[in-house]
C-alpha cells in the first residue's frame, strides 16, 4: 500500500456509506429542525431559500409524503425528495462533497436517479449505490454509470439485485440475504466496473465479524479475494483495532487495503460528519 497520501483525500469532505429516507430508521427533518435553526440560522436560511419554504422542507423530508401523498406522484415526491437533500447539503456544508447512497436492498423506481439529477450544478456529487448482505457480511456496492444496459441507476440496481437472488427488500421482516456466494457477487460488481466496500468492518455483520461463534478462516479467504479491499467504519478507533488485528495475522491476510470512515447517517443532519 503506497504511503504517499496517508490522510486520504484532503481536498474534498466524502462520506460513502449514507442512507436516504428509503430506510426503516431514518430520522425526519421535523425531528431537529427547531436545533438547526437556533444554531445554524445562516445555513438554515440557505437551505429554505434553496427548498421554497420551511413547509415544503418539512413536507418533502417526511415519510407521509413520500411514500403515502396521492396528490403528487411517486416521481414528483422522489424528484422533491431529492431537491430537499441536496439543498441540505449545499447550504450546510458550503464546498465540495462527495456523497454514496447505499440504502439497504435498494428498491425505489426513481430516487437514486432523482438524486443524480438534483446534483447538476451543485456542490454535492452523488454516487449510487446499495448495501447488500451477503451471506452474512455486508457489502457496499457502488457504480458510476447505469449497469446491464439500462437507461438509470434505479433501474440497473434492481437488475443487479436480481441476478444476486435479492428480489425484493425483505423476508420475512428481515433484510433479504443474497444466497449467492462473495465470489459470484464481487464478479458481477466488477464486471460492472463498480467498486466494493466492506462497511462496519467490525460488527456482527462485518467482514470481521467479532463473534465467536464466527468462521474467521472463511473470512480472511475473503479479505485476500482480493487485491486490495476498502474497509470503513464509523470512526478512528474502529480502524486502528482493525489495522491491529490485520497485523497480527500478516502472514493470512496478505491483500492490501485502506481504512476510511463514514456516517452510515440515517437523517440529513449527520450526513458527512463521521468521527
């Protein structure tokens, strides 16, 4: 691994793991705005400004409109959806971001394009992606062009979650998880030109799993699939227990990799503020 820039990328503020309102958590801008604006009146301004009105903010970031309001349809509520997170992000972060969406078994017709499209001309670059569960290790996978042939995003992610047997969100009230093996997954993503990260590397769904009952043997085979793997987590401590632990096994974990951190936010406000 090259040490000539070991803090990364310094010229650009990125957070590749973010979740949008499509998620079962996410927390509604109704829930903080009243803290955003005592403390942040300039930036809270901006982001009205940039929406129409405080209404529409609150509106456009709520689950009731966007998945329940028949006055506007699915692709106008994505379209406000979208409109509203950038504005966000613009006016509370004033330069250059990078930002992933990787919602869990991504399963909207219209937003990761919405979003895309709410990005033009803004300070904001998205990328699209989604988590996945693999047999028990999460996954992130993100692309910078629509995949197998389709004309969006939302489109070639669903193709892509199909032919890894994800055929829809959920299972059973849980997360669906794709049967196929890390080898069969990581082919399709890199034959799609996408790149692979492993999120959370240390919880129960992690590449390093810290459990005992865990295969740590399966997974270093996974770790050196591999020539260079992209680990995140939450925070610097995170990394240097992984970095640790990777050392004390350097003669079975031989690929290279990098450690980076991400929010995994689940509201506006957190996004791009990782430890």
């Amino acid at each position: 691994m090259s040490k000539s820039f070991p803090q990364g990328s310094q010229w650009r503020k990125w957070d590749l793991q973010v979740q949008t309102i499509l998620d079962d958590g996410y927390i509604e801008l109704k829930e903080y705005a009243e803290d955003l604006k005592r403390t942040n009146t300039d930036e809270w301004a901006a982001f009205i400004e940039a929406v129409g009105s405080e209404g529409n903010a609150l509106k456009f970031d709520s689950k009731a409109y966007f998945f329940t309001d028949s006055a506007d349809d699915e692709k106008i509520r994505a379209r406000n959806y979208a409109k509203t997170f950038i504005a966000f992000l613009d006016a509370f972060h004033k330069e250059e971001v990078c930002v992933a969406i990787t919602d869990h078994n991504y399963d909207h017709s219209y937003l990761l394009d919405a979003l895309l499209d709410a990005s033009k001309n803004s300070l904001t670059n998205i990328v699209a992606g989604v988590e996945i569960n693999v047999q028990g290790v999460h996954m992130l996978a993100l692309f910078a062009h629509p995949i197998y042939g389709q004309s969006g995003f939302s489109k070639g992610i669903s193709t892509f979650l199909s032919k890894i047997d994800v055929d829809r969100k959920e299972t059973n009230g849980a997360l669906t998880v794709s049967n196929k093996s890390y080898t069969e997954v990581i082919s399709k993503i890199q034959k799609n030109n996408g790149i692979i990260i492993y999120p959370h590397c240390n919880s129960d769904n992690g590449l390093f799993q810290e459990r005992g009952k865990t295969d740590r043997t399966h997974l270093g085979d996974q770790f050196n699939h591999q020539k260079f793997n992209i680990l995140q987590g939450k925070n610097k401590f995170g990394g240097d227990k992984l970095l640790a632990y990777i050392n004390s096994k350097s003669n079975d974990l031989t690929s290279g990799y990098c450690y980076t951190t991400a929010t995994d936010a689940r509201c506006l406000k957190d996004i791009l503020l990782p430890d």
